[in-house]
C-alpha cells in the first residue's frame, strides 16, 4: 500500500533533505507532490528516479493527501496546515506555530512515539533543531534519575536558518579571503569567522525565542514542567549540524560511566568519547549528514555533587528536522 505525500517548502534547506530521507528509508510514497511558493513553481526536483515538478502552494487543492510534511515557515504553517488537515491529511509540522498548543502533540521519535497518536486537530508538531538533539541525548537520563536543571550553550550552523543563511555564509567567507567586505542580510552582524549570541527575537524576559523554545518544548517533550531549563543560543560560522555544550543537575545522582552506559544503549544515539585527540564528536567529522545524536565529553560536574556535563552533536537538518518529520510519518502509518 502506498500513500500520498505532500512536501511544502520543497525548494528549502530542509525540504531537500525530506526528499532524500523518504526515499533513502523508501517510504511508500505513491503520488509525491512538493510545493513552495510561486518563485519556484516549475522548477523540477529529483526523487530517486522521478522528475518532480514544484507546484504552487496557493493554488494546490489538497485533496486526496495522507500525509502532509510542512517546512516552508510559520505564517505558512499558520494558513496552510488547517486546510491540508481539513481535507483529510496528517500533518507533521516543522515550524513552531502549533508547538505549544494543547492539542497539538509535540514529539521527538525515540521519546514520545504514543504522544503522536492523540492529534484532535490532524497536526503533529515537529520539535526545534535543538530541542530534539538535546532530548535524544537526556531522555534516558531523565527516566534514569531525574533531571532537575539543564544548562546548555548551543553552538548552532547556519543551516538552521534556511538556505539565505548557508549561501550568505559561503559568500562572505569567500569575500573576506579575497579581502573584500560583504554586507550582511540574513544574520544581523558579519557571521564569518565570527560567533553570534542571538537566535530569533529578543524577548521581555532578555532571553531570546529560540532560548525559550529549549525551554517550553523540553517541558512539553518529557511531561514535566518542573524542568529548569537555561539557555545561551550561539549562532557559529559551520554549515550543517548544531553542537551542544550541556551541563545538568539530576534528582539522583549519576556517574559518567553510568551515564555513559545508559547512553550507549539509548536509541538513536551514539556515545564518541574518548579522552584523545579527536575522540569526541563534531559536525564536521561525525554529524553532518548523519543520522545519530553523537554524545562526547560525559564527564562529572567538579562543582555540582549531582551534575554532568555532556557533549551534544547531530545534523540540524537530518535528525533535527527532516529526519524526525519522516519518523513520525512512519509512526502515523503503522498505526493504520
Ligand atoms: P521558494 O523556494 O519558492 O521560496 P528555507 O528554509 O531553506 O529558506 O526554505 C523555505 C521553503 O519555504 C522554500 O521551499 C520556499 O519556497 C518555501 N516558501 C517560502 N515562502 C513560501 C510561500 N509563500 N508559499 C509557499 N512556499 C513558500
């Protein structure tokens, strides 16, 4: 049995990346319609061996589509998702509009696969980029001995912010070699060779939405609003996979090794930590382009008798979006 797909937001970073994913995991895609907006409609897109043409969102009839894969931006998200859910498809959705609505479910693959199933509005939520690394990795902590406070430094690529973002660092880095200034559009300051400590929109609180959002989705993912969550979003000049820097206190303690056995078995994770050069995970030698959430650096809190510190790594785009997205669509159909 096949079932018809729709990818909105096809052209984009993570629309390129659903394509290759549901055809490396042959997904059983019959009619496969990707669409993005007016700019690109008739512009033609590889799937394995098909020549897809992009359609245009605004004038699509959605009709006949089981499952829906949405990355083309909130205010699309916001108009377009009720209408594909109104005409019968499941949608799995990458923005962060309906993340923190009740009825919407809000789930990571390998940690709260039966929330899927209870979708009164036909709309699942796919976690932030940084959220799903970070709950891949503390899940099995958290059940293990209970996490009390989490403090994370996030060291995020540019990929995160759509496909402007990649091209405006490759540009500036070739302008700045051959000693030539290039403005920047997408990122408020120069991004290459730089580090920038701003994700999103500055908030009342002085924390920035992208800060909070590892704050609201970590208590919505793991049902427990008890979690003191504390976030530093850095943008850093890397193309693919997000980092990590993540330091927890836990109800009970644990040891590193513990921690590190508990990880090693942990779905979807893979523990890289050894204590040499190059024993740990980073996005260029071990996320970028892959599936797993690496886990580096475990070590115990020298000034917490109950923290640990940890290393987070994976590809923004794969396991941050695309992946989970198509995850959840094989969840929504072996339920059928
Ligand atoms: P398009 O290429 O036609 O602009 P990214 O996150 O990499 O920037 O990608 C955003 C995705 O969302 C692209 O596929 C883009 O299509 C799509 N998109 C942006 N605006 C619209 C719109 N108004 N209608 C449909 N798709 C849109």
């Amino acid at each position: 049995k096949t079932v018809t797909v729709a990818i909105v937001g096809a052209t984009g970073a993570v629309g390129e990346t659903l394509l290759k994913i549901l055809a490396e995991r042959q997904f059983p895609v019959g009619t496969l319609h990707v669409l993005a907006s007016e700019r690109s409609a008739g512009e033609k897109l590889e799937y394995g061996a098909r020549q897809l043409v992009v359609q245009d969102l605004a004038t699509f009839d959605p009709t006949g589509v089981d499952i829906a894969l949405f990355s083309a931006g909130g205010s699309i998200s916001k108009e377009y998702a009720p209408k594909f859910a109104a005409a019968g498809a499941v949608v799995i959705d990458n923005s962060s509009v309906f993340r923190g609505d009740d009825d919407v479910p809000l789930v990571v693959a390998e940690v709260n696969p039966e929330a899927a199933r209870n979708r009164p509005r036909g709309i699942i939520a796919n976690p932030n980029c940084s959220t799903m690394q970070l709950m891949v990795a503390l899940a099995p902590i958290h059940r293990a001995v209970g996490i009390e406070r989490i403090n994370i430094a996030t060291y995020q690529s540019v990929s995160g912010t759509g496909r402007r973002a990649l091209e405006e660092l490759g540009k500036q880095t070739a302008g700045m070699l051959n000693f030539r200034e290039v403005e920047p559009e997408v990122y408020p300051v120069q991004i290459a060779f730089n580090v920038i400590p701003h994700g999103g929109d500055f908030l009342d609180n002085g924390y920035t939405s992208e800060e909070m959002k590892l704050v609201w989705e970590t208590r919505k993912i793991l049902g427990d609003d008890s979690i003191g969550v504390n976030a530093t979003v850095v943008r850093v000049p890397v193309f693919y996979g997000h980092s990590e820097a993540v330091h927890i206190e836990t109800r009970e303690k644990i040891t590193a090794a513990q921690a590190r056995a508990l990880l090693e078995k942990a779905p979807g994770v893979e523990v890289v930590d050894e204590q040499v050069g190059g024993g740990y995970p980073t996005p260029v030698t071990h996320a970028s382009g892959n599936d797993p959430v690496y886990v580096g650096r475990i070590r115990e809190d020298i000034s917490h008798p109950r923290g640990l510190d940890l290393w987070v790594v994976a590809d923004n785009i794969r396991k941050g979006a695309a992946l989970n997205a198509v995850q959840l669509a094989e969840l929504v159909l072996r339920e059928a």
